[in-house]
C-alpha cells in the first residue's frame, strides 16, 4: 500500500487561474484535495466548495467536464514508464479524468476500464472519492519513486451570473492549455522521500567509475545514507557506497557524483538510494 503523495488547498490567488474572471470568493470555486496510491490505482479524496453546482443539460454520459462543474485531473503518462517492462500498451500523450459533480441518484460520468468515482453532497458543495488506474495511464504495477507530470483543473459553471461572469477555470500545476506547463508528482512509501538516480552508462565498464545523476523529492526532513549497486536480472545488491547526505526540509534535491565500481561481472545494473 502507498502513502499519501500531496495534498491540494485549491485557494483563490491572483492571477493563478487562466479563464476570465475568477472566482469570486472561496464560496464560490474553492477545494482541498488527498492523494494516496497502491500499485494498481491512484486514489484521490477531494472536498469542493461551490455555491452554485451546475449538471450535464442531456443525457450524454461522454459530455465534456468542463461543460459542467467538475475536478479534472490530467497526467501525461511518461515514456521511461509508459515504453518500459511495466508498459500496458500504447497511451495518449495526455490523459484527462473527468470528475464531475452528479446530483443524488445519478450515476457519475463513465471513466473507463477500471477506473471509477463517487459524489457526495455537502453543505457547501460536494465531495468526490475516485480510484484511477495505473493500467489505463499505460504502466503498472507503480512503485515509489514513479514521477510523471499531473495537474488537477477546477471548473465552476455558474449560469445565473451575468454573462462573460459563468465560467471559471483554476488550474493547480497546471500551465494553461499546455501539457508541457504541468508540475510533476512522485510517489513516496511510507518513508520521508523518494527519489532516482541514473548512472551514466547502461553498460558498466569493470573497474571504471560511474557517474550518475538524480533527483529526489522529500516531505519531510529525511537522511540519505547509501547509493546500493543492484543486479537488474536478480534484484541482488552487489555492493553500496555510503554518501551521508541530509534534506533538512521538504522539497526536491538534487544528487550528482562518481561512484568507484569494483570488478563486476557482465550484465545490467541500477542504483537504488538508501535511507537511514
């Protein structure tokens, strides 16, 4: 079971949402969402403020969500994930769930596959719970230290407003209209970071340094205490180099340096980073 990887307060900001005018007042548009994650799905808890929620008009279950009040989460599945021995087959450059709000008695919008959500209603707007599946982002099983761009967008339709006043959008992470403009999510464990390094060689050269590069994301004050040398075709650790490093607060690192391998048998390896 995975940890929690972030949570949103989706506040009101000058300048922060794209689509003219913004929202009014956090009655209005305003959230706090969850992420948690397993190795099959990404499970997110969102509560939403809205003083005026706003339903599909027809009966198309395939209508936009931003035709109607709604979270939309975005990820643009990665190619080092997507390509890999994870790889569930082909996936979209970038794929969009629609969480919309659904009044009581009616089913939530289809997502496909195994994903699925639920709406709730509250005093001051609504609730949603969704599981998303890794398979249908193009990877699975996901596992710590996986990263890929991801966005969350909040549309509010009000349409008693004067018009040019009935439509908002907020974007958390998220550039507009722009995929390339999206932050990056990584999944931690139950441990205070995750994070990768890359050596710089597939093929290791025995008796030769490797250098490598990296980057981890901490939420919370963590200590890395080793880089371990694994064997990709066992799993084995052959060897680890202690490189004590301290991230006294939450947020990203990067990491960079040589590490002088011993005599090694051929094949294919990886470094894992340790923690105390």
């Amino acid at each position: 079971m995975g940890a929690r990887i972030t949570t949103a307060n989706i506040s009101i900001v000058p300048q922060r949402g794209w689509a003219a005018p913004g929202p009014e007042s956090d009655a209005d548009c305003n959230g706090q969402v969850a992420l948690f994650w397993d190795d099959q799905f990404l499970y997110l808890a969102a509560l939403i403020r809205d003083d005026e929620k706003k339903v599909k008009g027809d009966q198309d279950p395939w209508e936009s969500p931003f035709a109607m009040d709604s979270l939309v989460l975005a990820v643009a599945p990665p190619k080092w994930l997507i390509e890999g021995g994870r790889s569930t087959g082909p996936a979209p450059l970038q794929i969009m769930f629609g969480l919309s709000y659904t009044p009581p008695g009616v089913a939530p919008r289809p997502l496909g596959g195994e994903s699925r959500y639920a709406v709730g209603e509250t005093r001051e707007g609504y609730a949603l719970e969704a599981a998303l599946s890794f398979a249908a982002l193009g990877w699975t099983p996901a596992a710590v230290g996986d990263r890929f761009p991801f966005a969350l967008i909040l549309v509010d339709v009000d349409p008693s407003k004067p018009g040019g006043k009935q439509f908002d959008q907020y974007g958390w992470n998220f550039g507009p209209g722009s995929a390339a403009g999206m932050g990056e999510a990584r999944l931690l464990g139950s441990g205070p970071a995750a994070g990768e390094v890359i050596p710089e060689l597939d093929q290791v050269a025995p008796g030769q340094p490797l250098c490598y590069v990296g980057t981890v994301d901490a939420g919370a004050p963590a200590r890395l205490l080793a880089i371990d040398l694994v064997r990709l075709d066992t799993g084995a650790r052959v060897t680890s180099f202690v490189t004590p490093r301290a991230l006294p607060e939450p947020g990203r690192y990067r990491l960079w340096g040589e590490l002088p391998l011993p005599e090694l048998e051929p094949g294919r390896y990886d470094l894992r980073l340790r923690w105390q």
